[in-house]
C-alpha cells in the first residue's frame, strides 16, 4: 500500500468491506497489506509538515477495527459500534502530531448506550475521546433528565435539534417550512447545519477588533460575504458534493469576541433583564430574558446588511443566493490570535494563565523560555512541554464584567437564544458552563429553549482545580507579577535562534489593490 492519504484510506476500506457480504461476495476472510513502503517512525513530512508516525497507528488500527467488527457477525453495528470506528480512526489521524481530526457523532435521543459510551472510561482515554458526542431531538422531545444526567458525569451529550435547522433561519423570521429541508447532521461544532457531502464554509469577523481598527462594520461583514462565496466555487472532487454546494451555496459569516465588543460598545451585557413567564405549551414557570433593545437592532441591522451583500454579489457571479448565511463559531484558537473572547462564549476569567502544550522537540520553545514564559513537562503526556502564558480579558476591571465562572447558566442560555433569534440563520455553537449547584437548572432550560436553541452542550465549570489546566483563574496582582517577567520579542528571539529558518514577509493590504496579493 501506498504512504499517502488515499492509500491509508483504501487500506482501511477494504478491511472493514471484508466483513460484509454485499462488499465480499466471494467470502474472503484474510487480508494481506504491505506496508513495507510507510516511512519509519520520525522521518520528516516534507509536504504536510511534522513527522512520520510510522506503520504502527495504521497496524493498530486495524486490529482494534477487526476487535469491533468480528464480534457482531450476523448482527448489525450499533451506533456505539459505529462511533468506536470512527473514533479509532480519528485516534491514527491524528498520531503524527501535526494532522487533527474533528468528529461529531450524532445518536438517537433514546439510545442510552450510545448516551452513556463515554463513561466507560478505559475506552474514552483509549479512542472515545475523538469525538464530541450529542443526541438529535426535535422541539417535541420532552425527556431531557438522561441527558442532563450524562451532561452531569461526563459533559456529554450536546443536543442538535435538527427539526429547528430544517425549518427555520433566524428565529424572529418565523416558521419557513422545509427551507433547508436536506439537513442530515451538522459540522463538529455544531454551528453549521449540512447537507449530505456538504462542507462547512466559515468567514470570522472581530467586531471588538474591526471597530478599533477604524472598519464599517457592514462593510466588513460585506467583504466577508465575498470571500466565502467564492469558496463556494472552489473544485470538489466529489459529485454529490459539488451538486449540493451549487444548489445552497451555503456561508457561514462569523463572529468572534461578542462579549468584549457588546460590553465595549454598549456598556451592558445582552441581557438586562428578566420577567416571569408561562411556557405557553405546558404552562411551567419560566423567566424570560430581556435583551437591550438597541443590541438587537444593531445585530439585526448586520444580519440584513449580510443577506443584501450575498444577493448583490450573487447577482454578479449569476448564482443562487445562499441558503444560510450566518452563524458563530467556537472559535477557540482563532481568537486567542486576535486577543478576544471565544465565539459567544464569556471569557473563561478576568485573569488567567492559559497553558499551551507543545513536543518537547519544538524549536520554538527555547525562545518562549529566553522571553520569561513560565514552562514545565506536561504531567499527563510524555515528551511534552507545558507553556504558561498570562492573560487579560478585554474590559476585566469593569463593573459590568462577566466570566465563565460568575455568570449564570441562564444568562448563557438567554445569550445563546439571543444569537440564534436576532443574528444566525445557520445554529450557534456554545459550550455553557455551570456550577455545581446549577446542575439541576440543565433539564429545564434545555426545554425552555427547545423552540429556539438549534444546538448546544454543557460542561462543568472547574476553575483552578485541575493540574495544569488549559486555563486557570489568576487575580490581577499575580497576572501583574507574571506579566512582568515576559521580556523581549518572541519572533525575533526565535529567528535569533534558527537563522537557518527562512523568514515570512507579511504583504501589506496596500500591495493587493489590484484585486491579486504578489508573492514575495
């Protein structure tokens, strides 16, 4: 067998088609693969980048599908089963320590054993750690105690209601019967209804960020609006792909740091606000958020500027309108880079210290030391280094700040239904967090919202308690202390360093207003 993708790819295909009457006739029962042609362990990628993880992942792999498999002969596969060869596979995807693998298995909301899989915890730390795992329901589903349960032990499963994607943009826009009838499941994140062989498409703008940098904010969102549907254009190998992507041209126009910009801007979060309500279905006690009426008009105003630069600009190219065109991402590396807070999502605290794992090969890690960033090996990962690095959220000293460990569970859940009724036609990934003593709200909200809500998960909020966490709360004075002992320039040190490396020119925008960026 070859040492490429598509090579590893057809291997695995032709073990798992040897199980299977239809896809072996002849009732072959042994496979012969050589993989005498996998570069050894550590060779360098030259194309991709890092290095060869060797035949054994691949070998492993293989074994570990078969050990699924041969035990069900004359049954069907469960969803469990199906989900554990994914997450097998995702397991060797990612065994190289450059490529990553993001998966989202949606299951049925009565399957508890799909439900309870990742409390077997030998096969979460061995492979169900590949996927982020949710249930799908519709806005009728009423029997949410299972899942708050599961949500409780092990932070899953998220909830996907695929009945809201397939029949609704925006929520203030109404009922559309069938508008986005083809929706089968989501992205890995959830925030992206698809079709089938239909890619996400996303764009991130940073309000918090645009605006500062003297930007029109239409006109940046307008702007981004035409760079994703020329991605729409792009060629696809796959037919079933090409086809569904020129009939929705589906977008996805992100934004990133939605709390530091509302605050900066507005001076107040979303919600002001609540009043008691009945659920006008079952007639239960609920409260009922109240949104500034000025966010929203703002929101709404960039929702609409969105649709008009997708149906001017789909007018020029002479293609159909997007299906869907906005959304909000999770958009946790991407905005660390752009200094704001993730997606919708709070900032995790005022103050932290945010750990970022690296092989202890990594050449930039001698620069990270020299300019003062705190570092030690990792404690759960061999050959791997933690780096510490301090950080401020955007508006931590004012009044009306909020953390992931201050702000309620309800005020998230009214925040992401703000989002899903007044700016996203797609859905709005969110991951809420809560309290130990708010456990018992988790049931109640995910049916408050059932009508609203397309999808969404929950975990606990666990502060410092962990050992070396990816964040840990810090309060100013120690974040003062830390910041004080970062010296020098990080890419310079580096460069210092690796003088052998060849260094990146950025192109200024100046340079690209002929409509192409030259190459230096």
């Amino acid at each position: 067998m070859p040492d490429t993708r598509e090579g590893w790819v057809l291997a695995n295909a032709r073990l798992i088609d040897m199980h299977f009457n239809a896809t072996n006739p002849e009732g072959k029962k042994k496979l012969v693969l050589d993989i005498s042609n996998i570069r050894p362990y550590g060779t360098k990628i030259h194309g991709f980048g890092g290095t060869a993880s060797g035949p054994m992942p691949l070998v492993e792999m293989f074994f570990d599908i078969n050990k699924v498999i041969n035990p069900k002969a004359g049954e069907k596969l469960t969803a469990v089963d199906a989900t554990d060869i994914c997450n097998l596979i995702g397991k060797t995807v990612v065994a190289g320590n450059v490529r990553r693998s993001a998966e989202l298995a949606l299951g049925s909301n009565d399957d508890q054993d799909f439900i309870k899989m990742k409390q077997d915890k030998d096969k979460l730390y061995h492979h169900r750690w590949a996927s982020n795992n949710s249930v799908a329901i519709d806005s009728k589903f009423d029997n949410y105690g299972p899942i708050a349960d599961g949500i409780l032990h092990n932070g899953e499963p998220g909830v996907v209601n695929l009945e809201l994607s397939r029949n609704y943009g925006r929520i203030v826009d109404g009922y559309q019967a069938g508008i986005d009838d083809n929706v089968e499941g989501t992205n890995p994140c959830g925030e992206i209804s698809l079709s089938n062989g239909e890619p996400c498409n996303l764009f991130e703008v940073f309000p918090y960020v645009a605006e500062k940098q003297g930007w029109d904010l239409k006109e940046a969102f307008a702007l981004a609006v035409r760079f994703a549907k020329r991605v729409t254009f792009s060629h696809y190998d796959w037919e079933i792909s090409r086809k569904i992507i020129q009939k929705n041209r589906r977008i996805g126009i992100s934004m990133s740091g939605i709390q530091d910009w509302i605050l900066s801007r507005f001076g107040h979060r979303v919600v002001t606000g609540w009043e008691d309500a009945k659920d006008p279905e079952t007639g239960a006690a609920i409260k009922k958020p109240i949104y500034d009426p000025e966010i929203v008009k703002t929101f709404d105003g960039l929702y609409k500027a969105v649709v008009k630069a997708d149906k001017d600009y789909s007018d020029v190219l002479g293609c159909n309108t997007s299906i869907k065109h906005t959304t909000v991402k999770p958009s946790g590396t991407v905005a660390k880079l752009a200094g704001v807070s993730e997606g919708m999502h709070f900032h995790y605290a005022g103050y932290m210290i945010q750990r970022i794992r690296f092989q202890a090969s990594d050449p930039l890690l001698p620069a990270l030391k020299e300019c003062g960033y705190y570092t030690e090996p990792d404690i759960y990962t061999k050959n791997t280094i933690c780096v510490e690095f301090p950080l401020r959220a955007a508006n931590a000293d004012s009044k009306q700040f909020a953390s992931a460990g201050t702000v309620s569970i309800g005020e998230q859940f009214a925040t992401q239904a703000f989002l899903q009724t007044y700016w996203s036609d797609n859905a709005v990934s969110c991951t809420v967090t809560f309290q130990d003593g708010e456990s018992k709200q988790i049931a109640p909200l995910l049916h408050q919202y059932r009508h609203i809500i397309k999808s969404t998960s929950l975990l606990p909020y666990y502060g410092g308690s962990l050992k070396q966490a990816p964040k840990e709360p810090i309060n100013k004075e120690k974040y003062e202390e830390r910041a004080a002992q970062i010296k020098g320039d990080v890419e310079a040190v580096f460069m210092k360093q690796n003088d052998d490396e060849k260094d990146l020119e950025l192109v200024g925008q100046t340079d690209c207003e002929g409509g192409a960026c030259p190459i230096k």
